[in-house]
C-alpha cells in the first residue's frame, strides 16, 4: 500500500541517460539549494532516495539496484512511453524540488523470482519469461500451478509477470494489466499455437511452473529482458512465484495509476 509520510531526503542518487542532456547539473543545483548531498554513482544503496533522469528502462534498472532495500525511485521521463515516471522533462525542477522535500507518495511493487530445482536461480522487478531459445522454432511447454498440471502448449514463449511488469511485455501480447496495488502475478503465452490459451491472474503465493517438453529444443529463462544462460534442456523446468523483496516508486501524490495508464497508452 502507499505510504503517505513525509521522506525524509538527506543524501541521494542520480541515474541519468545520455538524452537527458544537462538535466542532471540541474538536478544538482537543486540538491544544493535544498542542502542535499549527491552522492557517488557507485554510492546507490546509501541513498535516501533516487532519482532518475530516463525512460521505464533507465527505472527499471534502479529499481533493481535497490530492490529489498526500502530506497525508493522517482523518475523523471526523457524516454519514450515513461510509465514508471513521475514527471516530464518541462516539469523538473518543480517535480525534483518537490521530491527533494520529501514530498512523495512511496509504492512497493511485487518483484518475481525463478526456482530450479529448489534453489534461486533469479529474481526480477518486471517479469519471468521462458522462450523458445531458437528464433523462428516454437517451444512445446508444459505448465502448472500449485501443482495442478494446466496441460501443455506451443508457443513463443511464456510471460509471468508483476503487477509493474503487466505494462510491459505482457501487456504487448495481450496480458492483463494488474494495478500496482495487486498482490498478483500475470501468466500470459505469446503467440499459442491454439484457440484456448488465456491470461490467468494469480495470488502471491501461487507457484507456476513451467518445463520444457519438445524432444531437442532448449528454452532459454529471461529475467527482466535481459537474456541469460539459464537454458531449460528438454524434460527440465523453472518455478516462478513473487518474491519477498519489493521495491519502491517515488511519485508525487497526484499521480495515480490509471492516471499513468491513460496518459501512456491512450496518446
């Protein structure tokens, strides 16, 4: 749930993209009008609060870097969609001063972690997805949650994604979007080779597990977007659940969800 307290920013961090251009000096000036210290880049995690000068991608970054550790990420938008910010560029210096001030409404956003074989392999703050580790191959996977086998399907991929992440991706393929507030997780296949296939929606604590069931094919876990080396050989499998981090958006208190929602996706 939101927290509506007043933060109190005495040191933060700034994370900002090279089309940011001198936004950064400028949100500098503003830490030393306000008598906050600008720490260090590789000084993240002793930041009382950081702020990004980027798009989802530049936010989704930082939210990884302090994710389970209460810091939260307000943003200002000098990417394309900018879902995850608080503010755009014309809007800096009041956003950041307001900011600066302490004057946010702090989110916790779900994060979601990959299992194999019982052990932790991963953990991401938008979404799990198990793909066909061959462009053009289509990937047979098996599925279940809790244990309840779900059948299986071809397809591109699977996508199993946080409440943050189901404007991602999963939203691309034709997910649900999941409000922040949501204690859930999305499930939701790219391209199925079939008419039945639909997006579930599940609790926190519902396990998915996912495995591989083509003869030859390998399918590859991606965590965040970001390819990795874990492979599923034919026969083996991946659970994803949420995990017990979270994270923390900064935004000003005006801002909503469906406000972002509409904003982003209806312009």
């Amino acid at each position: 749930m939101p927290s509506l307290d007043r933060l109190s920013v005495r040191r933060v961090a700034v994370i900002s993209r090279r089309a940011a251009g001198d936004a950064r000096e400028r949100v500098a000036r503003l830490a030393a009008e306000a008598a906050v210290e600008v720490l260090p880049d590789s000084q993240v995690a002793g930041a009382d609060l950081v702020i990004v000068l980027g798009g989802d991608g530049s936010v989704l970054r930082a939210l990884q870097l302090v994710s389970g550790r209460g810091i939260p990420v307000f943003a200002v938008n000098f990417g394309r969609v900018g879902f995850l910010t608080t503010a755009e560029p014309d809007e800096l210096e009041t956003a950041v001063t307001r900011a600066l001030a302490g004057e946010l409404r702090v989110v916790e956003l779900a994060t979601v972690q990959a299992e194999r074989e019982g052990e932790r392999t991963g953990a991401a703050v938008n979404d799990v997805v198990v793909a066909s580790d061959v462009q053009g191959r289509i990937a047979r996977l098996g599925w279940n949650v809790d244990g309840v086998d779900l059948g299986e399907l071809a397809c591109d991929a699977v996508i199993v994604c946080t409440p943050a992440g189901s404007t991602g991706y999963g939203l691309s393929a034709g997910g649900p979007v999941l409000d922040w507030g949501v204690e859930g997780l999305g499930v939701t296949f790219v391209a199925p080779h079939t008419l039945t296939a639909r997006p579930l929606v599940l609790p926190r604590g519902a396990r998915v597990e996912v495995a591989n069931r083509a003869r030859e094919l390998p399918v590859r876990v991606i965590l965040d977007g970001v390819q990795s080396d874990r492979v599923l050989a034919p026969g083996e499998s991946v659970t994803v659940s949420l995990a017990p981090e979270r994270t923390a958006l900064g935004l000003l208190p005006e801002v909503a969800f469906l406000q972002r929602y509409r904003d982003a996706f209806t312009r």
